[in-house]
C-alpha cells in the first residue's frame, strides 16, 4: 500500500505544474498582443512620417509653382499700369522662364497620391 504522502506529493506537484503552465501561457498572449499592439503603433508612426514628408514636398513644390506663377504675371500687370512696355514684360518673363522651373510632374503626383 502507498502511502498518503505520497498522494499528496503528485497531486501538488500536478497543481504546480498546472499553475505554471497556466501562467506561461497568460504570459506569452499577454506578449503576443502588446507587440501586436506595438507593431501597429510603429506602423501608424511610420505612415504619418511618410504622409508628412510627402506633404512638406508638395508644399514646397507648390510655393515654386505659386512663385513662377506670380513671376509669370507680374510683369504684364505693371504693362498695364504703363510702367513698362510689352517687349520689356516678355523679356522678364522670359528670364524668369529660364531660371527655375519646378517639377510639374513630381508635383500632380503628389496632389493624387
């Protein structure tokens, strides 16, 4: 006949591995949905740094734009207040022309994206 200790001795141990599976087990979903968590956050994080990045561009490529625009413009303006005449406005907006002319491509993709 086995003694009563011994009984015991199995069933605790039984209990205690139970337990710490138990625990294992909590612990490994508990990691699982914080780096599910974290993984999501560092997307978030990477795809508001892109979409700002991507936003700064557009603006400065707009500002070019808005400048060669006015640059463009201005000349004819002050050919109608008679400040200069229409070969001196053509003149300027042909200097103007060649000095910087901003990426229209790069910037309509941009405004789809």
């Amino acid at each position: 006949m086995v003694p009563a200790e011994i009984y015991i001795a199995i069933v605790t141990a039984v209990i205690t591995a139970a337990v710490t599976l138990l625990a294992v087990f909590l612990t490994n979903r508990g990691n699982t949905n914080r780096l599910v968590l974290q993984l999501e956050h560092e997307r978030n994080t990477k795809r508001a740094a892109l979409q700002r990045e991507k936003l700064e561009e557009l603006y400065v490529l707009a500002v070019k734009f808005i400048r060669l625009l006015g640059s463009h413009c201005l000349p004819y303006v002050r050919v109608m207040e008679g400040k200069l005449d229409y070969n001196q406005a053509l003149d300027l907006t042909i200097e103007s022309g060649n000095k910087e002319t901003p990426d229209f491509d790069r910037l309509q993709m941009l405004i789809d994206v």
